[in-house]
C-alpha cells in the first residue's frame, strides 16, 4: 500500500513538473501565453502572386470562386500559375459571414509580404460602412495598386476600391441590388448596370455571388486563352462561355 502511494505522489509531481515547463513566465513569475510559430505558405517562382483580402464578415463564395478557379492553374501544363494566398490585418483567425474560420497567410500591417501581382476583393457584410473607415486597409489597397497587374473585386468589394480611389476614371460594376448606393457614395464614379462583370484597364469588377467564378475565369481566359479557361471551368463543373455572360470590356 505504501508503495502504491509513493508511485503516485511520483507520478504526480512528475506531472506538475511537465505542465509547469510546458507554460512561460515573465519577470514578476506571471504566466505569460506562449507565441506559436507562424508558417507562410510557399510562394514558388515564376507564378503569379495572387492577394486575398480577408476579414471578419467576409462572403464565402467571393472568396472561395476565384480561389478555387486561381488555384486549379497549378494543374494546368505550359502557363504561369498562381500562388494563391490570403491577406488580413490580424494573425487570428478571421470569421466569415457564414462562420467559416480561416487563418491569414499575411498579416499586412506587420509581415514582410511578397510582390502582389493580382489583389482579389471579396465582399464583406461591412464592406458599406465600418470596413472603409479602415485607413490601414485603405492604404494597403493603395499600395498593392501602384505595382499589381490586376485588381478585381466581387460583390461589394467595389466599394473598398472606390474608397480607395482607383477606380477614379474606370468603369465598374457591384451587387446589382448596391449599385444606386454606390453611385450616391461615389457620384463621380461610372457605375454599369445589366452587365455581371466590367475590365477596365487592369481593374475587374464583378456582381458577386455565382457570377465571381464567371469573372475569374474571365481573367484566366485574358491571361491564359479561351481553352485553358474553359479547361478550369469543367474541372468545377462549370458552362463557361465568356459571350454568354452580360459583360463590358472597356478598350482604350
């Protein structure tokens, strides 16, 4: 019996031993939350670096359809794929509006990000009020705009890039159901109806939705042709046919 208790008391404070290592302490002996190592994903060379801007609210389908089609380019032989990646101005998991937790690739406040070629917009439920009162995010739209390839958005993600003010003197397009509210924010902005996406320049806005795979597959054809697009499109199952989509392509 003896024996028994003292195997125990061992093993207990073995135990106490292991949690008590397993926790860090500052100065005053205080318990202090470990930092977890932070993994970035890996960017290989010669692809596109394509930018997801994420946040609490955000829309699953903005965000996941032209992720889908823009990572399915990794399968497809003789082109310039892309890295796909997510960007936010937190390390914590961010909520979408449906309640999927995503964990950000970047944070953009503070990492050292890569060359952005394609900065994606999705909509986000806030993308109308608190989301433009977002300096930080303005501005970090503002930057990835001086040297990106392309800038597109989905849904009311238009509304951050005419916040930002790039698409000063750009046609565009948004949600059908916002596109009178964001002409009364942005009065000197030409804003299309009866059309589901808009290229302008290196800008792509899209109505969101279903639609925001027909815009980002409208993207591979610009980049890749008509065959490698369509190829994406079947891969998902999808009838792609850029002239069946209500579109506008503004050439200057």
């Amino acid at each position: 019996m003896k024996k028994y208790i003292l195997l125990n008391l061992l093993l207990l404070a073995f135990t106490s031993c292991v949690v008590s290592n397993s926790k860090d302490k500052n100065e005053k002996g205080e318990e202090v939350k470990k930092e977890s190592t932070k993994f970035f994903p890996e960017l290989k060379p010669d692809r596109y670096n394509v930018a997801f801007l994420i946040m609490d609210g955000t829309y699953n389908t903005e965000l996941t359809a032209p992720f889908d089609i823009f990572q399915h380019t990794i399968f497809r032989k003789g082109i310039k794929a892309m890295n796909v990646f997510t960007v936010a101005d937190t390390d914590e998991a961010v909520t979408t509006f449906e309640g999927m937790r995503i964990m950000p690739d970047f944070n953009y406040k503070k990492d050292s990000l890569p060359k952005i070629d394609i900065l994606v917009v999705p909509s986000a439920e806030h993308h109308l009020d608190s989301d433009l009162e977002n300096k930080d995010m303005i501005r970090f739209v503002q930057k990835v705009d001086k040297e990106a390839e392309f800038i597109t958005s989905h849904c009311d993600g238009a509304f951050v890039l005419a916040k930002a003010g790039v698409l000063k003197d750009k046609v565009s397009t948004t949600f059908p159901s916002d596109i009178d509210k964001m002409r009364t924010m942005f009065p000197e902005l030409d804003i299309r109806k009866e059309v589901l996406f808009v290229h302008d320049g290196k800008y792509i806005t899209s109505a969101g939705g279903a639609k925001s795979f027909e815009a980002a597959l409208y993207l591979c054809e610009h980049l890749y042709g008509k065959k490698v697009a369509q190829s994406l499109a079947g891969g998902l199952v999808i009838d792609w046919n850029k002239d069946n989509v209500p579109h506008l392509i503004v050439k200057k």
